[in-house]
C-alpha cells in the first residue's frame, strides 16, 4: 500500500516537473509576451497541479492535504487573474509599452 | 552526494548569479525585478537552514514589499527630470568601494568565527516553557528581547512620517498618491473582492500561530497590508487621507499596548517590559494581535506614498 502511494507521488511529482520544464522552456523561447504567458500558465495548472496530486497520499493528515490544495487554488486564481492583467496591459500599450 | 546537497548547491548557484544580474542590471526596471527574486530564492535559502521565521519575514518583506516600494520608486523616477544624468565615475568608483569593503568585512566576521561559536539559544530553549510559547523565535522577541521589538514598531512609525514629511505644506493631511486602476467589472476589480476575505483569515492565522510555530505580527501585518493595497488599487475603497483619526489611531496603537504593557511590568512584574507570572502568553498575543494592525497599516501607506491632493471636504 505504501509502496503504491509512494510510486504514485514519483510518477505525479515528476509529470509536475516536467510541466515546470515544458513552461520553461515556452518561456523561453516563445516569440511574443501573450504566447509566453500562455506557456507560463499551464505550469501553474498543471504542473503545479500534478506536484499537489502527488504529495496528497504524503500529506500531514486532512489539514495538511486541505492546506496544499487551498495553495495550487490560490496559486491557480492568482496566476489566472495576473496573466489577464498583464494581457491586458500589452494589448493596451503594445508588447513594449 | 545526496539529492539535497546537489539542491542546496544548485540554490546557492541560482542566488549569486541573481545577485549578479541584479547589480549589473543597467535599468532600474529589471534591476527591481531582480531584487524580488533574488528575495523569493533567499526566503527558500532560510527554509533549508530550518529559519522558517526568517524565510517568512524574507518573502514577505524583502520580496513583495521593499518590491513594491522600489517599483513603486522606479514608477515615479520615470516621470522625474534629471534622472538621465549619468552619476560621475568617482562617485560610482567609490561607491563601488564601499560595498565590497561591507561585503568584506561580513565575509571575514562570518567566515572567522570564534570557536565555540557564542550561542544563547540552549538558555532560551530551557526557559521558554515559563512564557508559555511553543515558538523560541516569538520567545527571543517578546520576552528576552522585547525592548529591541518595541524600538523596531517605533522605526516603522518614523519611516512612515520620513515618508509624509515629502508632501508640500499645502497637500499636507491630504490622500496619498497611490495609482488606482479603478474599472467595474475589469479582472482586478473580481481578485480585490475574492482575495482579501481569504488574505485576511490567512494573516490572523499566520499572527496567532506566531506564538507556537513560525509566524507573527510582521508576516501577518504584511498580507493585511498587501490586502488593503489590493482593494485600494482597485478602487473599491477610497485611500484615506492622513489626517483621519481612526488611520492614526491604527498607526499607533499596536506600539501603545505594547508601550502600556510593558509599563505596567514595572508594577506588576519586576521591570520594563516584564510580564506578570502566568499572563505572559495572553499579554503577549494580545500585543501580537494590535502590532499586526499597526503593521499592517504602516506597511499599506508606506507603499500608498506621500499625500499628492489635497481631503475632499
């Protein structure tokens, strides 16, 4: 049993590492600021996502696992809403204003 | 070598070259960006040395709001005359000068250790349990070290009047001139009404947990703080001006309490400061409640500005 959850943490931390990376690498090399935001929100879907799927089973009892999903949800709205933010701004004053 | 050496190695890599880049950065814009950052992988630094204290007052206070105070800083140097005026090469030479001679003189001091190292916190640790604390590090503040707390509540209070002593007389006790980004229906309008009652709840936890686990007044009245500017930014409460009442009273009142209790001590207790037996841990969480308020306050106008109109009547 400890075994299969501990499997399960590796395998969904790691898909969660390499949204991080995936989102990275967009980052980088993407060529204008909204597609670069595009990129850097599916790390915080996802990839942070799937790393707080993968510590559930390890999590300090109900409060801990209630704590670690209310932070991917903060993380999530806060992301979500600056990605519009910032969009929102490029689209006003041109991606160099 | 584990996985955690090749981690903190890795962390230590990525926070001199932040460091680098940020004092290379030639505008002030990146320079700031580098700044928050290299805050944010710092307060990851303290939570390896198992500062968790720390690495809260760093995130909060080094990252996000010395951040927002020199963003706000670069905002309005673009605006400013003059700011396109190279500083001379001597000035930049000696200035230069004087940082490395800081930084050496830390690397000495913290590379050269007496040997055995002094440490008070074996004493600490023993007589903790009589304040009724779980947290050594609320311990060292409010009872070994109180008067050192109290003085740096007053500092925050001067900071703030350094910052409103920049208004002109005829804008004085008038409305800071924070930038709002006021539009009904728009997306900061939806985030200043979801967040706050959940920063709030969060900020009230972090100072009541203070007493028995990482946390306190300065991270807590820093997400208040963070939460007021939030609303303020988007419009959805007017900025006070500086000469309201209950903005002063608020400023003030976390220093009185503590001032008041620590007064009382003399009567009650043996000296300054000083907790009456058994009470200790009320008093303190009670003096820990008001400094976050204050706090919070002090850090949401110190980030809001100097007045720049005049009190609508």
């Amino acid at each position: 049993m400890n075994l299969g959850l501990d499997i399960f943490t590796v395998s969904a931390v790691s898909a969660g590492a390499f949204f991080f990376l995936a989102g990275t690498v967009g980052l980088l090399r993407f060529p204008d600021s909204l597609t670069r935001l595009h990129a850097l929100t599916k790390v915080d879907n996802l990839g942070l996502g799937l790393v707080v799927l993968g510590l559930l089973p390890q999590a300090n009892g109900l409060f801990g696992a209630l704590k670690l999903v209310s932070i991917w949800l903060l993380v999530q709205m806060s992301g979500a809403i600056v990605t519009q933010l910032i969009a929102g701004a490029v689209r006003q004053r041109g991606p160099h204003g | 070598m584990t996985i955690l050496s090749v981690f903190d190695i890795g962390l230590v890599v990525l926070i001199l070259g932040i460091g680098a880049s940020t004092i290379a950065a030639r505008e002030a814009f990146p320079a700031v960006i580098g700044y928050v950052v290299y805050g944010l992988l710092l307060a990851i630094a303290w939570v390896r040395l198992s500062a968790v204290d720390v690495a809260l007052t760093e995130a909060a206070i080094g990252g996000g709001m010395t951040g927002m105070l020199l963003l706000g800083a670069v905002a309005r140097l673009r605006f400013a005359e003059g700011n396109d005026v190279r500083t001379s090469l001597p000035t930049r030479l000696a200035a230069g000068v004087m940082c490395a001679l800081i930084a050496a003189g830390l690397a000495i001091a913290i590379l050269s250790p007496p040997d055995p190292i002094p440490t008070l916190a074996p004493m600490v640790m023993e007589h903790l349990a009589q304040s009724g604390l779980g947290n050594p590090v609320a311990g060292v503040l409010f009872v070994y070290r109180a008067l050192d707390t109290l003085l740096e509540k007053v500092v925050l209070i001067l900071a703030l009047l350094g910052v409103w002593s920049l208004a002109p007389d005829s804008v004085w006790g008038g409305i800071p001139g924070l930038r709002v980004y006021a539009r009904p229906g728009g997306t900061l309008t939806f985030l200043a009404q979801l967040l706050p009652p959940v920063g709030i709840v969060v900020a009230f936890y972090m100072c009541w947990v203070g007493a028995k686990e990482p946390g306190g007044a300065f991270q807590g009245g820093t997400v208040l703080a963070a939460m007021w500017l939030l609303v303020m930014i988007a419009g959805l409460k007017r900025i006070p001006s500086i000469s309201q009442s209950w903005l002063r009273l608020l400023l003030v009142v976390g220093p009185v309490i503590f001032l008041a209790i620590g007064l009382a001590g003399m009567v009650l207790a043996n000296a300054f400061l000083d907790y009456p037996a058994g009470y200790a841990k009320p008093l303190i969480v009670a003096v820990e409640v008001a400094l976050t308020l204050s706090i919070g306050v002090a850090l949401g106008m110190l980030a809001s500005g100097p007045p720049e109109r005049v009190r609508q009547p």
